[in-house]
C-alpha cells in the first residue's frame, strides 16, 4: 500500500466523528441517486408496457417528463453533497496543516500531499457508496409500494372515465445501469468535493503549516487585519444591531463576520433547507387549487356520450373545420333520458354541448366592454365569438322557459362569461339586452341565424347545466340540436345498481361492435361519479406530494447531520473563547443572549438566499400553470414561518446546549488547555 494511502486510512480512524459524518453524506446522497435513477429506469419499463418500444408518437415528450424532474433533483442533490462533503475534507485538511508541513520539511511533495487527500476520499467512498447503493434499493422498493398501492386504485377508477380505458403498471425495476449511474456520479461529486481542499492544501508551505498549528492560523492575520477592523468598526456603530440586541449582538455579528468561511457551509444547506420547504409547499399548493378548480360540485352518477372528430382546414375559407363522426340529436336525447329515468322513477337532467363548431360576428354595440377586453377586432367594430350551442331534457327545458317567461321552443341567451385571466377567474356579463338575434358561421362559410327570445342569468339553469359556462363567451339553449356531447346527471340511492342498469341502456342505444370504441365506432360512452376525475387528480398529487416530500425530508437529513456536526464541533472549538469572555465580567445570561444573537443573524443570513428562491422557482412554474388555470402564486407565509423558525431553533439549541455545558466547567482549566 502507498504511503499517502496509508496516511489517509489512519486519519479516518483516527477521526472517527468527521469520518461518520462524511460516510452518511455520501451514502444519503448515493442512497438519493440510486432512488432517482431506478425510478427512471421503472417508468421507462411503465412507459414500454403501456405505450410499446418506442413509446408511441409522444415518446420524445414522456422521456422528457421522467428526465427533467430526475435531472433537477440529481442536481440538487449534487449540490448539497458537493457544499457538505467538501466541507469535511476542508476541515480535514485545515486540521491537519501541520501533519502536511512537517511531511514537507521530511521531503514530501506537493502531489503526495494531495493524494493523501484524494485517498481519504476514496476509503470514505468505498464504505459510503457501496452503503447508498443498499439504502439507495430499500427506498425504492418502500417508494414502488407506496405508488403501486395509490395505482391500483387510479387503475379502478380511470377504467370508468378514460376514452380509451387502459392499465397502468408501476413496480421497481432493479438494473446494472442505475447502480452504475448513482456510482459513479457518487463518485464524481465525492472527488470533485475532495479536490479543491486537496490541491489547497498541497500549496501551503512548511513555515505556513507550522504556524497553523499554533491553532489560530496566525500566517492569515497579516492579510486579514485590516479587513477585520474595518468589518469590526462597521459593525460596532450599527445603530440598528445597537438597538435590538446590544453589544452582544455586536459581538455576535463580528464573530460571523470574522468566521465567515467557517458558517459558509452552514448558511449554504439552510438556504437550500429554506428554499427547498417553501418550493414543495408552493407547488403542492397550486395542484390542490387545480384539483379544487377542476371539481364540478356535484356528486351525481353521469352517462356520458362523445362523438369522435377529425380536423382539417376548410380548402375555400382556410379555416380549421371539425367534422363529428356520430353526433347526437335532440330526439335521441330525449330518448335517452325517458329510459334512464325507468330506473325507479329517477329524475335525470340532460345536458348536451355543441362548442366547436359554430362562430358568431358580433357587433361592438351588442357586447359590454368587460367582453371586448377579452377579444380582438376581426374588423373595425367587429368581433368574432365562439358559440356554445346547448339543449337540455325537456323538464328542465320547459322550467327554463317558464323562469324566462317565454314560451317552449324560444332560444334562450345565458349572459354569463367565466374565463381565466391570467390566474384569476374572471366573470362578467357578456351581452347587452339590445342583442335580439345571431348568426351562427360554420368554418365552410355555410351560416344560420337564431332569434333570441329572452336573455337569463347562469343561475336559472340546472345546477349539472352551469360548468359548460367556462368554455365560450355565447350560450344559446336551443329546442332542438345535433350535439357532439351529452351527459345524463342522476342522484339515485343505489348507485351500482344504476350504473349496471345505465350499461344496458347505452348497449341498446350506442351498441359497440369492437372493444376500441372510440376510434373505430366514432363515440364513447363512460359511466362514473361527476366527481371521479377529480378523484383520479387528487390520488396523483397524493403521490406526488408523498414521493417530493420524501426526497426532500432525505435530502435535508444530509444538510441537518452535517449542519448540527459543523456547529457542534465549531462551538466545543470556542471553549476559550467563552472562557476569555466570562473571566472579564460577561455573566451566563449575557453570553447566551450573544449566541442567541448569533443564531438570530445566522438564520437571517440564509433567509436572505433561501426565501427569494423559494419564492422565484414556483413563481417560475406558475407563469405556465397560470395560462391553462385560474391558479394564481401566493406566498406561503405560515410555510415560511415554519420553515424560518425551524432553522432558528436548530442554531439555537446547539448554542444554548454547548454554552448549558459551560456552566460546570472550569474557567482556568479551559484557558490553559487551549494555550497547550
């Protein structure tokens, strides 16, 4: 074995606390790597068995969605383990100046001095990856269970709402290349932590290291006097320290400033810390506004019918025209709906939309100014207007005209409007009572016209009739229509017994020649709850919200151990310190009012990185989210709190526990140990 070898395997045993520490970073972050790239690899294998090889036309799109979040988190991780691990081998490293000095006054060179460094890291390495390759397997079979259990159940439910009902089938998949990726990318960010403090170390001369070891690193003080006494002069006529803390938060504050490089790593994985709770937080936040967005309100059993379609651009107009393979009429409706309604004389509402395929040129003066603000002028005064053409059952068709005071077979205008606004949902009253009749425009130029015989207020209609609202600014409730969707809303007590009975009536009505529906029959009927989809979203946040906070909660294990270490051992080092400051007169109180202060500033140094970037990533993200949904970012404030008096509480405890120890001690005994 080498010498350098063999000095670097004495230093890990002889520095057992620092040598634990830097194995559980390096097998957390392996542990971490391994997790995220088994994943990867197990949606891969999802993604052939649900789409085949090459994973469909959109292949390129789904890679791409199991990529990017592994890139980001391996990223972060990198990160974390590059700040905390570093910091062990530089500590290292400053610790044992004098060991390198004296080996160079023996005749040792830079490069050995630098191996002895990288070797500590490769002994280190051998224990900690291997380590995190085993965690690294526990969590991803603990994570595959914990998903395979929440899609078992998302399986059962889309069976009932998906177009084209499919299985999902999600189990972790172990395979050499993940080992080998999380391996070797453990150890590329080991070697790269390791190096920097290595090649510093190989510099430093023998005089340099002999004065090193005195213990204050006297060779630095020529260079840094001037800048400390200014930093110090500075501090001290802080009128705003002054005020709030006194001369221990003086003090307190010179201490960090003198000390900076040493609170580097500390100030680093706290913002990270930070940062990281305030971005989980925000982005489960915003799906569960989604989810809340999307739920229609009502717990009905529907039947639903939608016709499949084909676009093209109409040759003679250039506009995109949609043809509707089997749409639905009136009559059928109606049909339908008697049938359904047999069912132990259930009340059923029927609601049919046409929303693509008619436009409408409207006049300036028919429209309030809240509508024009939503759209462009095709031509001077004049917009075009998506129309929504919609029939109900006729119950409820005949209430609505019996609300609007007109007689059955009138169209009636709903003059309501609900549309996102860049995250806020806007609603508004479209039309002016002045709009007496409509054009309705097909894409080929073909053109109808409709009388409007009574304007009403979204509110009349039936309450399963009100979500079609958010799609078009013009809805017309016409007598009689051919429709590409309609939906059955029914309330009834047995709802198994319902839906197996609603089966039997679409069979009868929509009968099925092949198992794929809807591409080669030309529609689809699905039975379910209103509210299933929602159900399905919401089982997807559960997942996602249990699988990122899981990755952060492990992540910031690394930070914390290192982070509690660092301050631990940076505390017990200041035992003079203190020892100094208690034999000129400063009391128990004082002294912990310092380290409190310490603490204080500490935390707000890492609010002051970790907040704006908790707050810019999921304001970033919500830019996109925004233009589909009402969903605007806010401010997790409670989640800031929490996340800012945490990291206060760790400092803070530390301190208070290292300066609890102090009282028994020995004030002489301490001084004269240290000047040893």
């Amino acid at each position: 074995m080498r010498i350098t070898a063999k000095l670097a395997l004495s230093q890990v045993r002889k520095s057992k606390q620092r040598s634990l520490g830097a194995i559980f970073a390096i097998a957390m972050s392996t542990a971490l790597l391994m997790t995220i790239s088994s994943f990867v690899f197990s949606g891969r294998v999802m993604l052939q068995e649900m789409l085949g090889e090459n994973y469909g036309v959109y292949g390129t799109s789904y890679m791409a969605y199991l990529l990017i979040p592994a890139l980001i988190f391996s990223l972060l991780i990198c990160v974390m383990a590059v700040t905390i691990i570093s910091n062990v081998f530089q500590n290292s490293a400053e610790q044992r100046l004098k060991q390198f000095s004296i080996l160079k006054c023996v005749g040792g060179t830079a490069k050995q001095i630098r191996e002895t460094v990288i070797f500590e890291c490769i002994w280190l390495s051998m224990i900690g990856i291997p380590l995190g390759i085993g965690l690294g397997m526990l969590f991803g079979v603990c994570g595959a269970s914990v998903i395979e259990a929440f899609v078992e159940e998302a399986n059962r439910l889309q069976k009932s709402i998906a177009m084209q009902p499919f299985e999902i089938s999600f189990h972790y998949v172990l395979t050499p290349e993940a080992v080998v990726i999380a391996a070797v990318f453990s150890l590329t960010v080991v070697w790269y932590a390791a190096y920097k403090p290595a090649k510093k170390a190989a510099k430093i001369t023998a005089s340099e290291g002999m004065h090193a070891g005195l213990g204050e690193e006297n060779h630095k003080q020529g260079r840094q006097k001037r800048k400390i006494k200014t930093a110090h002069h500075s501090f001290e006529n802080s009128r705003v320290i002054n005020a709030f803390m006194g001369f221990e938060g003086v003090y307190a504050n010179r201490n960090l400033q003198r000390n900076a490089k040493r609170h580097q790593t500390t100030v680093r994985v706290l913002a990270l810390a930070i940062m990281l709770i305030l971005t989980a937080g925000s982005l489960i936040e915003q799906l569960h506004l989604i989810s809340a967005y999307m739920d229609p309100g009502i717990e009905d059993i529907i039947v639903d019918y939608c016709s499949s379609r084909e676009k093209h651009v109409n040759e003679t107009t250039g506009r995109v025209e949609e043809i509707y393979h089997k749409p639905i009429d009136s009559s059928t409706v109606e049909q339908v709906t008697t049938q359904l309604a047999a069912y132990e004389n259930q009340e059923v509402a029927a609601v049919g939309n046409d929303t693509a395929t008619y436009y409408v040129k409207a006049s300036k003066e028919h429209m309030t100014e809240a509508l024009q603000e939503c759209l462009t002028e095709s031509l001077p005064g004049m917009y075009e207007v998506k129309a929504d053409l919609m029939v109900l059952d006729r119950a409820n068709y005949e209430k609505l005209c019996q609300k609007a005071e007109v007689p059955v077979g009138s169209v009636l205008l709903i003059n309501n409007y609900e549309y996102n606004d860049n995250g806020y949902l806007k609603k508004i009253v479209p039309f002016t009572d002045a709009m007496e009749q409509v054009t309705l425009y097909r894409a080929d130029d073909t053109k109808r016209q409709l009388a409007i015989d009574a304007t009403v207020s979204m509110e009349l209609l039936p309450e399963q009739a009100r979500n079609g609202i958010r799609m078009t600014p013009l809805h017309l409730v016409v007598p009689e229509w051919s429709v590409r969707y309609c939906t059955w809303y029914c309330k009834p007590e047995d709802e198994q017994g319902y839906m197996d009975y609603a089966r039997e009536v679409t069979d009868r009505f929509f009968p099925r020649m092949t198992d794929n529906s809807y591409q080669l029959e030309g529609f689809t009927v699905r039975i379910s709850r209103a509210d299933m989809l929602v159900k399905v979203l919401n089982i997807a946040i559960v997942i996602g919200q249990i699988l990122l906070y899981g990755f952060i909660i492990l992540l910031l294990c690394i930070g914390f151990v290192s982070t509690v270490s660092t301050l631990l051992t940076a505390q017990l080092l200041r035992a003079r310190e203190f020892a100094i400051l208690k034999s000129v007169g400063m009391t128990m109180k004082s002294l912990q009012k310092m380290m409190l202060c310490e603490s204080v500033l500490c935390t707000a140094k890492a609010a002051v990185w970790g907040v704006p970037l908790g707050i810019l990533f999921p304001y970033l993200i919500n830019v996109s989210l925004r233009a589909m949904f009402p969903v605007r970012y806010r401010i997790p404030w409670g989640l800031l709190g929490i996340s800012l008096s945490f990291v206060f509480a760790l400092i803070a405890g530390i301190s208070c526990w290292t300066v609890y120890r102090m009282r028994k001690q020995n004030i002489s005994e301490n001084i004269r140990v240290e000047m040893l």
